[in-house]
C-alpha cells in the first residue's frame, strides 16, 4: 500500500507532466561540481526540468514555526541548484500554508533568487 505522500508525489508528477509536456519521473542527476548525484523527484528525460516535492504542512498541532520542514526544503533548492543540466530547477509544494510562507522566509526569497521556481500544486 503506497504511503500518503507517495500518492501526492504521484499526482504532482502526473500533473506537471502534463502541464510541461513531458513525462518527469523520478531520477538520478549528477551535482555540479562534484563527483556525486542525487536522486530527484521530478526529472525531465532530457534533464532540462529537475525539481523536488515537499509534500509539508506549514501548520504544526503545537502552534510553533515547522523549523525542520522549512530546513529540509531550503536542503532541496541547495541540490537544485547544484543539478548538472537543469535549466528550470522546481521547488514543488503541496500544502498552501507552507507554500506561502516558504516564499516569505528568507531561505525561500534566496532559492529565487537562485534560480529557484517555487510552486503550488495543492492535493
């Protein structure tokens, strides 16, 4: 049985494919500069689209700033960034709340800044 966010990250795939025109899959990339790769969520078949879905929820039970999911998407854009190839490098969020507010923090403001496209694709 897929896991919840293994359906979303599925959705997401199914709907950029469609919206770019090409199948994006999951698949490895070499970083460059560096003698290493990483597998990315969505992977254009001639690599010129890379992105990563973060599938998080902005709002924690506790009231308090989700610290650790902002941390691991600004992790994301840093591979982004670095994708041999890539010429559009996608941040993909599924949870409005964290998609508004990633853009306001500074961690998100930099990764546009760096070429970083943030999106919404709500599910």
């Amino acid at each position: 049985m897929a896991s919840e966010w293994s359906k979303k990250e599925e959705y997401v795939r199914q709907i950029l494919s469609k919206e770019f025109r090409t199948n994006l899959e999951e698949h490895t990339v070499r970083l460059h500069g560096l003698n290493e790769s990483y597998r990315f969520d969505l992977v254009s078949p001639d690599g010129s689209i890379v992105g990563e879905i973060k599938t998080y929820a902005y709002n924690l039970p506790s009231g308090s700033r989700p610290s650790g999911k902002i941390a691991h998407a600004s992790e994301a854009c840093l591979f982004l960034m670095h994708a041999e190839g890539a010429k559009r490098r996608l941040l993909v969020l599924t949870d409005r709340d964290f998609y508004e507010n990633y853009k306001k923090e500074r961690q998100g403001r930099m990764a546009e800044l760096n070429g970083i496209e943030i999106i919404l694709v709500e599910c």
